[in-house]
C-alpha cells in the first residue's frame, strides 16, 4: 500500500467511528460553518441523518465563538449528540463548555486536546486539509460509513472542495473517481467559470479576476476581437479553446500559476444537484453564506427547487458587489516588507479581496485585509501554494500576531483569519509582516 492509501484507510477508520457513534443516536444537533464547503457539510450530514430517520437541528455561523456555545448549551437536552462541521479544530477549550458527546467533522490545523468523543480530521492521518480534503469531503466519508448507498452525496462533497480552492490529488481525488463512476459528477474541458453569457459572465464573475472583469466596454472589445458570443454551455468547442487561450494569456502577465490553472481545465457537473455547473453552485451557497441567507443555501442541498429563483438573484447582485469592492480595494494597497495590506472600516467581501490580490495582482507576497466593523477589527489573510513551499503559514502567523495585541487567529496555513481589538491594527500589521518575513527567509 502506498503512503497515500494507508492515511485515507486510518481516515476512513476514524469516519467509521464517527458514523458508529452518529448511527446510534436519536436527535443530533448540528454546526456547520457559513461558507460553500461548511454548507455542503451539513448538506451531506442532514440527508444522511434524514435517510437514517434520525432528528436533527442544524445552525449554520460565521465562527465558532462564544455566541455560538451559548446557543448549543440552550437548544440541547441531556444525551444529545452535538457534531461540528468545518470548525472545532482549533477551539477545544471553548469545546470543553458543552457537556454533552461531541463530534467533529473538520479538515483545520488541529490546536490542542480535543474534548470531542471522535474528531475526524485529515491532517491526523498525515493528509494536508488545506490542499487535499475539505470538510464536506471527510462529512462524505462519514455519511459513506453511515450508509454505502450515500455515494450519491459525493457531489455535494466535490462543490465543497471548489470552494475551498483544494487540489483534486490525494483524498479528494479518490472521492472524485468514486463519484464519477456512480455517475454523480461529470467533467469537461474549458473556463472554470458558471454558465451563461459570456458577456454578463465576464462582466460581474470576480474569479478569475481579469484586467476586463467589470468593464463592459473592454469586455466586449475583448470578445469581438475573438469573434465570441453567446452562452457558454451552447459554444462550439473552437470558440471555447479561443476564449480560455485569450484568458490564460492575460493571467500569465500578473496572476500566479495557481490561478492560472485554477481558472482553466476541468470543470466538474453535478448531475444530482439542482445547479449542474459546480462554479454556479459553489458562488450561490457563498453568496448565501455571506448574506445570512443559508437557510437558502441548505435547502437548495436538500433539493428544495423553490427557493432557485431567489438565490440566483441575490448571487448575481452579490457577485457584481464583489467586483465592485476588489476595483475598490486595488486603489488601498499597501505594501509592507513582506505582505500586501488594506486598512479598511465596514469594507464587504475581505476574504475574497484578500485572495483576489494573491492570486491575480501581486503573488510574490500574501495579501492581509484588516476590517474594522463595529467595536472589533476582523483580519483575513490569504497565501498561495508557492508561498506555502517557501514557508509561509498563515495559521500560525495570524494566531501568534493577534495574540500579541490581545486578539485571537487561526485557520489554514495558505488562509487563515483573526479578531483583533481596534486600535492595534498597525502594531498587528507590523508583528504579522516580522513573522511572515520569518518565514519566508527574509533578512
């Protein structure tokens, strides 16, 4: 066996546990976070609950907080099991509050000794979460555990992935291949981008983020230039080749070589989701994540055709806002010795800035967005794999820094996030920038 196949048998031991434990309850009450890859989760978890017959409650939230604790110790009774999804890794004390048996579902840096009763994380089977498997991936195990016949599951699995920005090697590619060949996933050569017109697509679409994205006039230069038009799904292939070479001559110039295949290549179909292009379904369940709407975005994984209409319309409302914060943002970077960084107040879409400005303007340094809103300061920072082979570790780097100035971080290695009190912003950047620098070798 190689080393690859041996972490995936410990990891699916561990779901086993899991699914053993879950099996045998009668109500769960569940948490799942409130982006694409946590809404899948609970996605993937309610219908195998539901398929087992067993009673649930399910709260999706921003972060694992205090506020959230308090709302589990009032909503359950003694005895009933409490599972987490995408988040607990890294807050065990906070964990040790709830009496009852915790479970929890994550693909985080672990921090600590977990008080759950099973935690099922790649990285404690020698699996790389940030890059190899999602949270919704190792839910996906579990539930396969809790019934073989979940495979039909897996495409909720794959979106969560998407959205995380993870490579399909490893766990997530042995995950794929099993829902290819149950027929849940399809794939196809081109833009990774949802459908529609390719005009409007370009015009409000943030990934990939173009010299053009926005700008109707330059985008409809661009597309008579290449003699495109018209929905991308009813292209002739020759014109779907035009476009994604016009596309990745324009990304060779500033984005990082990540971006560039992330934006060009395989692009997966959810054949049992009410969204078959993945880049649609992944931007709609952010979109409600983002406005406090997952109600929404969990119904439409439970298959509720009746909310589509509402959401498609706040995605594409959202997305053109998205657009509109980066053209923003480009004009408040600041450049530190090792990191690109905004000071902002009341600024929407920080994640996805901060990530923009790694991945398609400056990729040589990772990007910090510091964001006052109301009496606290909310920091998101965003590297590349390249980084990341040069030693940068963001997880580590935004919890030793927001430490530093009396606030709290973690997350990933390449993403990763911080509270932090106002008016240490600037002593926070400096530490962060010292840290990184660090790192990254520089002297």
């Amino acid at each position: 066996m190689t080393s690859e196949s041996i972490a995936l048998s410990r990891l699916k031991e561990l779901a086993a546990n899991a699914a053993d434990v879950i099996s045998a309850e009668k109500y769960v009450r569940l948490i799942s976070h409130n982006d694409a890859d946590g809404i899948t989760s609970a996605g993937i978890l309610c219908k195998a609950l539901m398929k087992k017959g067993i009673r649930f409650q399910t709260s999706i939230v921003s972060r694992l907080s205090q506020d959230t604790i308090d709302i589990v110790k009032n909503s359950v009774s003694e005895g009933d099991l409490v599972i987490f999804c995408d988040m607990g890794s890294g807050q065990a004390d906070i964990l040790k509050q709830i009496e009852n048996d915790i479970i929890v579902i994550d693909h985080h840096m672990p921090v600590g000794d977990s008080p759950a009763k099973v935690v099922v994380n790649p990285h404690y089977t020698g699996i790389d979460g940030a890059i190899y498997l999602s949270a919704s991936g190792a839910t996906y195990l579990v539930a396969k555990e809790m019934d073989s016949g979940n495979t039909d599951l897996a495409g909720l699995a794959i979106a969560g992935a998407v959205g995380d920005k993870q490579l399909f090697e490893n766990a997530n590619l042995y995950i794929l291949d099993e829902a290819i060949k149950a027929g849940v996933i399809s794939v196809k050569k081109g833009l990774k981008v949802g459908d529609g017109d390719i005009a409007d697509v370009l015009d409000y679409t943030p990934e990939p983020y173009l010299d053009i994205t926005g700008d109707r006039k330059k985008i409809n230069d661009f597309l008579e230039i290449l003699g495109v038009k018209g929905k991308l799904s009813e292209m002739q292939q020759e014109d779907i080749k035009k476009l994604t070479s016009a596309v990745a001559l324009k990304l060779a110039k500033h984005a990082s070589p990540e971006a560039v295949d992330a934006a060009i290549g395989d692009i997966y179909y959810l054949e049992r989701e009410l969204v078959n292009n993945v880049y649609d379904f992944v931007a709609m369940l952010n979109t409600c994540g983002k406005l406090e709407q997952a109600g929404l975005a969990l119904s439409m994984c439970l298959q509720d055709a009746s909310v589509m209409d509402e959401i498609r319309q706040l995605t594409i409302d959202h997305q053109k806002s998205i657009v509109a914060s980066i053209k923003q943002a480009e004009g408040m970077l600041q450049k530190g010795k090792n990191i690109w960084y905004i000071i902002a107040k009341d600024m929407d879409n920080t994640g996805i800035i901060s990530s923009t400005v790694v991945r398609y303007i400056h990729p040589e340094k990772p990007c910090i967005v510091a964001n006052q809103v109301d009496e606290i300061v909310k920091v998101s920072g965003r590297g590349t794999r390249a980084l990341i082979n040069k030693g940068l570790d963001l997880a580590y780097a935004m919890r030793e820094g927001a430490l530093a100035v009396g606030g709290q971080g973690g997350g990933h290695n390449i993403a990763s996030g911080a509270s932090i009190p106002p008016g240490k912003v600037q002593e926070f950047i400096d530490i962060l920038d010292e840290i990184i620098g660090q790192q990254l070798g520089e002297r």
